[in-house]
C-alpha cells in the first residue's frame, strides 16, 4: 500500500505517490540534486518547521501542516536560494510548483493508504 494525501473540503488529491523523509540525512537532503516532483508527487518532511531552497534548480510548493493535518500556511512557487519563514507546524509538504492548487489555511489533509491498483 502507498499512502496519498487529500484535501478534506475539495476531495482533491495532493499526492498519489508520497514519499516520507524519515532520517535526519533524508530531512536534510530534501529535493537537493533530485530531479523535479512531477504531478502527482510529494515529499513529506515530518519536524519541519522551515524549509529552504538554496541549491535547487526548480521552484516548489510548500504546505506546513500541524500534527493533525490542518494546513497552518502554503508557500507556493518558492524560487531556488530561498528560505521559508518558519512556521509552527510539524509537517512540510513539498510539492511540484502549483501543486497546492486552492490548498488554504485551515484545511484538513487526510493521509490514506492508496491500493498499488489505483495508481
């Protein structure tokens, strides 16, 4: 099972594919030298109160996330040699630029286990 990630007032999928920056090396490496997150694609980094984008050759978009998954504040098309202003939140989300589409503060994501079929 892979998880995904929807937004509870839309029914919109974020994500289908996810994958999760469990290490401290995996935090720290984020998207640096990998290639662009297609559509579809996230990358979830649990203790992430800020991130940046210094090194990185393309923008993205970034959803900070309490505990429970309530969007605190989307950061969207953030530019390489940047850094986002920290946020109280215990998720960041990083998307492909204009991945969080009409993601708000205040939305519920709900993380689901996604059956490999459905993909």
């Amino acid at each position: 099972m892979e998880r995904r990630i929807v937004v509870e007032r839309t029914g919109r999928v974020l994500a289908r594919r996810v994958r999760w920056a469990s290490s401290s090396q995996e935090r720290r490496r984020g998207l640096l030298d990998v290639p662009a997150l297609g559509d579809g694609e996230a990358l979830v980094i649990p203790g992430a109160f800020q991130v940046h984008s210094v090194g990185m050759k393309y923008a993205i978009d970034v959803v900070f996330c309490s505990r429970r998954w309530v969007v605190k504040r989307v950061v969207r098309n953030m530019v390489p040699g940047r850094l986002s202003r920290p946020v109280l939140a215990r998720y960041a989300i990083e998307l492909a630029s204009g991945g969080a589409g009409d993601v708000r503060p205040g939305d519920k994501l709900v993380v689901t286990d996604q059956d490999p079929s459905e993909r």
